[in-house]
C-alpha cells in the first residue's frame, strides 16, 4: 500500500507546482514562460495535445516520489526528498531546458527571441531558474514530507493490529 501511497503523494507534489505555475503564468502574469516546461516539451516535439501535457507532468511526479520511497523506505525524509528534487531540477536545467529551446539555465535558448505571445517564449533569465528551483523544492519537501509520514502510520497500524 505504501506504493500506492507514495504515487498519490507524486501526484499531489504534481498538483501544488502546477497551481502554482498556472497562478504564475494566467493569474499573476510573473511566471517567465507561457507553458509549464512539461507542455513546452511537447509543444517542442509537437505533441501538446489534449490531456498528454498533463499526463506527463503528474506521471514524471508520481515517479519520482516512487523512487524516493524505493531508494530510501522509512528513511525517507524532507532532506532527502529537497536533494531529490534538487537533482531533478539541475536536469532540467542541464538537459530538458535545451530542449525546450531555452537553454542551459535560460541561457543562450531560442526562447529569448520568440514573440512574448508565442507558446515557447522565455523571458527572464534569472526569474526562470528561481521559479523552477522554487517550484521543484516545494515538490522535494511535499514528497520528503509527506511520504515519512504515511510510511510511520503504516507502519504502526500494522504494529497495533498485531
């Protein structure tokens, strides 16, 4: 059950950062792309279409939390999980980002020099990597958090039922 369990906290992590960047992006107006990165991806490769964006963003995240709890079990903690997440942000920056079109860390990517109005414009360099690595801690201490903690119950209502 603690498999399903750390799924559904991924998913929740998915969920928190893509309020945010949907807040950022429609309801702010300071998020410094058009698309969250998960959509700008496909719109890259041309498949930005229907639910697959979605998809691959609450899958990527479910996966990740999955890993965590594989790698680490009832050791699983918020440290762990906001290096996690660190890790998975520095590939994005180093790999995903690029191809996107914007670069490595924003630097040097097409998407500086789209249209504002285009799907895979970039603005801001600097807001760029601070709203990522923003996002992926809040993701890191969701699933560091949250994982542990189901963990431990599951783990003492087996031990009160036996």
């Amino acid at each position: 059950m603690k498999w399903l369990k750390s799924i559904l906290i991924g998913v929740l992590g998915s969920l928190v950062m893509f309020l945010l960047m949907m807040l950022g992006i429609h309801g702010t107006g300071v998020a410094p792309f058009n698309l969250p990165p998960s959509a700008a991806f496909l719109e890259q490769l041309g498949l930005n279409v229907g639910p697959l964006p979605l998809l691959t963003h609450f899958g990527y995240g479910a996966t990740w939390s999955f890993v965590l709890v594989g790698l680490y079990g009832s050791a699983t903690n918020v440290r762990r999980g906001l290096s996690l997440a660190a890790g998975l942000w520095l590939f994005m920056m180093l790999v995903y980002s690029p191809l996107i079109g914007w670069g490595i860390f924003g630097v040097g990517g097409a998407g500086h020099d789209l249209a504002p109005s285009n799907p895979l414009h970039l603005g801001s360099t600097a807001k760029y990597v601070a709203a990522t690595l923003v996002l992926h801690l809040v993701y890191g201490a969701i699933i560091g958090g949250l994982n542990p903690a189901w963990i431990q119950f599951e783990t003492s209502s087996a031990r009160t039922q036996a």
